[in-house]
C-alpha cells in the first residue's frame, strides 16, 4: 500500500468541518444555557448564605416555593456586598442534586450580585 499525501487546504478544511461539525451537535444536544435575571431580595441569613428572591425575574424559574419567592445558597464573587432586603439582584440559577436531609429535594444555587 502507497502513502497517500492530502494537500494541506484539503486536511484544514476537513478539520474545521469536524469541529464546526462537533460544535454544533454540542449546541442542540447540550443543556439549556443560563440568562441572567433581575429580581428583589426578599431577605438573605449571613450564617447560612440562604438568598431569597421575589418579583418579576423569579417568576420563569424552577424552584419557586408557595410565596412566590426563589430560594437557595448564594454564591458570589469576593468582591461583592452583603444584600439588604428590597435590593435589586442580577443572577443566575443552577438546580441540581438534592440535599443530604432533604432527601428528593433539589439544590438551588443562585450565583449573581447587588445591582449598584
């Protein structure tokens, strides 16, 4: 069997078409992509980093509890605030998993900061 040699065009073509190729089956087979939303602070307990969530930005989001509020543990970059209740708050959400004492409840992770 004879070597057969590829002009290099044609090998860069066919690799950008395996990875658009591979792009692409990522983008419509992957997980949904986060927005972010703008909600009210209904309160936050520093001890636990439990941040509750209420108004307008909430309302499409898994996890809502009977008051109509969002509620998980609040991650956040190291330079941000403490938030006050009646803030405005720009985050995103991540469910998943569920709690050790919880049992089938899923963990909500609210990552975002205090709209200045």
């Amino acid at each position: 069997m004879g070597n057969v040699n590829l002009p290099t065009p044609v090998a860069l073509a066919g690799g950008a078409i395996c990875l658009l190729g591979g792009y692409l089956f990522g983008v419509l087979t992957g997980p949904d992509t986060s927005t972010r939303s703008t909600a009210t602070v209904a309160s936050f307990d520093v001890g636990s980093g439990r941040l509750c969530l209420s108004g307008d930005g909430v309302k499409d989001q898994d996890g809502i509890d009977e008051q109509g509020r969002l509620c998980g543990t609040w991650r956040r970059p190291d330079t941000s605030g403490t938030p006050r209740t009646g803030d405005r708050f720009r985050f995103v959400t991540l469910h998943g998993g569920s709690t050790a004492s919880g049992g089938d409840q899923p963990v909500t992770v609210i990552y975002g900061d205090v709209v200045r």
